[in-house]
C-alpha cells in the first residue's frame, strides 16, 4: 500500500510515499522511544528499594519499610509497562528488519534469549515475592527479595547492552558462506 503527500521543500514540490515498511519502522521507533525509560528507571529504583530495604533492617524503623513499599509499587507499575513494551520490541526486529534478522539471529539471539531466561524471570519471580510476601516472610528474605530484583534489572540491562553493542561494533562471530553470522566463542562478544 503506498500513498503519496505532496508537501514543499526548498521551493519544490515533492512527494512522500508511505510504505508498509516505513510505517512498520515508525511504529518501532515509537515503541523503543517508549521503551527506553523503563529499563532505566528500573535498574534506579531497585537499588533505592535496596538501600530502603538496608536500612529499614538495619534500624527496625517502619518508615524505612513504608518508603521501600511506596517505591516498590512503583517499581511494579514500571515493570508491567516495560514488559508491555519490550516484548512487541523483540518482534519487531523480525518484521522491521527480518534480513539483519536472519543474518545475524544466532549471535543477537543468545544474549536477548539469557535475558529473557535469567534475568527478567529472576526479577519477575522476585518481585512477586517482594510485592506480595512481606507478611510471609521474614524480614532478611524480603531484603533478600529486593535485593534479587535489583540483581536482576541489572543484568538485564546487561545483556540488553551486549545486543546493542554488538550490533553497533560485531565482535567473537564466524561470517558463514552463505553470509549467516554464527555463534559467539566463549563469552568474547560478552566480556572484554
């Protein structure tokens, strides 16, 4: 389906054809607009919960707790529209780019997929125990609970940047005769 607007540049007219493929990338780009204050906040937010946490048990005051609490709702509203985001986000770097895709999926894939694997269930899980076991557990495994979201939002965001840095400067990959990227040797592309 393609359309054209007319519009005026520099004295001439010219026309602007919206592709499937272009509205396809404006969509994506709307979405990892969206996207990118979520991780962030995360990754902030676990390590003040974390500190609240530290010191609420430290000190036994419950003002401490109702901060980590408070913060800790936030947190969890964060998280739900940063899964809501990030997971069409995945998707769309098969539609929107589906050749770099297939090139290079068995490299950009591990990292995506030992995010998906370790650490988004390791916050997921642990989050749920922080937001709904305070009365069930004692007061070292919730700090330790919040202490696994933290954890895990940061390794998140690791491997998050492994992907991105990987495709910004490729690195620890075999090019294929048939032009396909394969694996990553031994961690290279994910340690220095």
């Amino acid at each position: 389906m393609k359309s054209a607007f007319p519009f005026r540049r520099g004295g001439l007219q010219q026309e602007f054809r919206m592709t499937a493929e272009l509205i396809h990338r404006l969509h994506f780009a709307f979405t990892i607009t969206f996207h990118y204050l979520f991780p962030q906040l995360t990754m902030g937010l676990g390590l003040l919960i974390v500190v609240l946490k530290s010191v609420a048990l430290k000190t036994g005051s419950e003002q401490w707790d109702q901060a980590a609490r408070f913060w800790g709702r936030i947190f969890g509203i964060n998280f739900v529209f940063g899964v809501e985001t990030g997971i069409p986000m995945e998707f769309e770097f098969g539609t929107n780019w589906a050749w770099f895709s297939q090139l290079s999926g068995w490299v950009i894939g591990q990292p995506l997929a030992m995010e998906g694997v370790f650490s988004f269930f390791l916050e997921s899980a642990f989050l749920g125990l922080f937001l709904y076991g305070e009365k069930r557990l004692s007061k070292v495994m919730h700090w330790f609970s919040a202490v696994m979201v933290f954890v895990g939002s940061w390794i998140s965001g690791f491997f998050i940047i492994v992907t991105d840095a990987w495709m910004q400067h490729p690195v620890a990959y075999d090019r294929l005769p048939n032009g396909q990227f394969e694996g990553m040797h031994s961690g290279d592309a994910i340690l220095p």
